[in-house]
C-alpha cells in the first residue's frame, strides 16, 4: 500500500469528518435546508470511504463515482431552492437543475467513458453561479453580520470547491492533480463547519438568525 495514498485517505477523512462533526453538534438547531447539507456531507463521507477502502486491495470502482455528481447537484439544487427568495428565480433555478439532470442521463446514454468529466465541469459552472448569488444578496442585507450566517459559509466552501476544481473537473481524462482536489476540498470542509458551528450559542452570541 502505497504510504502517499494513505496520506491522503486519512487527511481527506479528517477533513470531510469535520463539518460532520460540527453539524451533529447543532443537529437541533438545523434548519431543513441545513439539514440537507449536512445529510449531502454524511453522505459523500460514507461514499468516499465505500470508494477508497477497497481501492487499497486492488478493487476499482470508479465507475460508481459517475452517480455521485447527479445525488449532489439534486441535493444541493433543493438548498439553493431555499436560499434564493426571489420566487422567480427560483424557478429558473430548479428548471436549471432538472436541465442538468436531463443533459447527465443524455451523456451516460451517449458514452459512459466521457460523463463525468463533462457532467462535473457544467455542474461546477452552476453551482459557482448559485452560490455567488445568493453570496452578492447577503452581502446586501445589513441586517445581520454576514459572517455570521450559515448560508454565508456554506455558498463560500461551495464557490472554492467548484471554482477551483472545475478545469480539473474537465481534464479528469487527461490530467488527474490530485493534490490540488484534495486541499480545496479539505478547506471546504473547514468552511462548511464554521458554517454550522455559526448556530452554536456560544459563537453565534446567541443571535437569532434567519436560515431557510
């Protein structure tokens, strides 16, 4: 086994362990679209173990992975539904997502070999433009502290993920830095969790704020 890819199977469980940890720890206080992104990080924690695990003896199954991208975008489309209040840009949100759905069962149908790299790319390219939406909105509502919302560190992880993973996302065929997936995605992590513990009494001071 080689000792670099034990390296970076235990860097990348603690990391995806973190916003777990965080999220358990403010369960009551999760709203549902929380609650989702919590569900969606349990999730690929217990996927990326499932995956890597029997990677060690020999047993590859990378072709499991192409049905991850669809159970994401899904999930994470549901929570920017929550997130974006004006009504009929949510619509044109969840026709983007359904959009997406129709264009990932086209390309798995065409040519199995060549899905993921497409699907990613176009999902990382939706997902930056939901996430710096709701993100610039915020921003504009000086309400409440804008570091002190859950929404804020949330969209931030999923802006650095995809932003900077999407031209990995499509040379995955060719060229497959993994050094670089694995540090965007531990400091996702980390923004994930500062985004739970905001729903923490003793950081968030006790301030009550609106999180769909």
């Amino acid at each position: 086994m080689n000792p670099t890819t034990v390296l970076v199977f235990i860097s990348a469980a603690f990391g995806a362990s973190l916003p777990i940890i965080a999220g358990a720890a403010v369960l009551r206080n999760l709203s549902t679209s929380l609650l989702i992104v919590w569900g969606l990080l349990v999730f690929a924690f217990v996927f990326d173990i499932a995956i890597m695990l029997p990677y060690f003896w020999g047993y590859k199954y990378t072709w499991v992975t192409h049905f991850y991208t669809p159970v994401e975008a899904s999930l994470l489309g549901a929570v920017f539904a929550y997130w974006i209040e004006n009504e009929s840009h949510r619509r044109i949100w969840l026709g983007v997502v359904a959009l997406f759905l129709i264009i990932w069962v086209s390309l798995e149908l065409a040519g199995f070999e060549q899905i993921e790299s497409y699907s990613s790319s176009l999902e990382s390219l939706i997902l930056i433009v939901a996430s710096g939406y709701v993100v610039s909105h915020l921003s504009a509502d000086d309400r409440y502290p804008l570091t002190a919302q859950p929404r804020f560190w949330i969209c931030c992880g999923v802006l650095l993920y995809f932003a900077g993973n999407i031209i990995h996302f499509a040379l995955s065929n060719t060229l497959y830095i993994w050094q670089l997936h694995t540090v965007l995605n531990f400091i996702a992590n980390c923004l994930y969790a500062r985004g739970f513990l905001c729903l923490h009494p003793r950081i968030s001071g006790g301030l009550q704020l609106p999180v769909p």
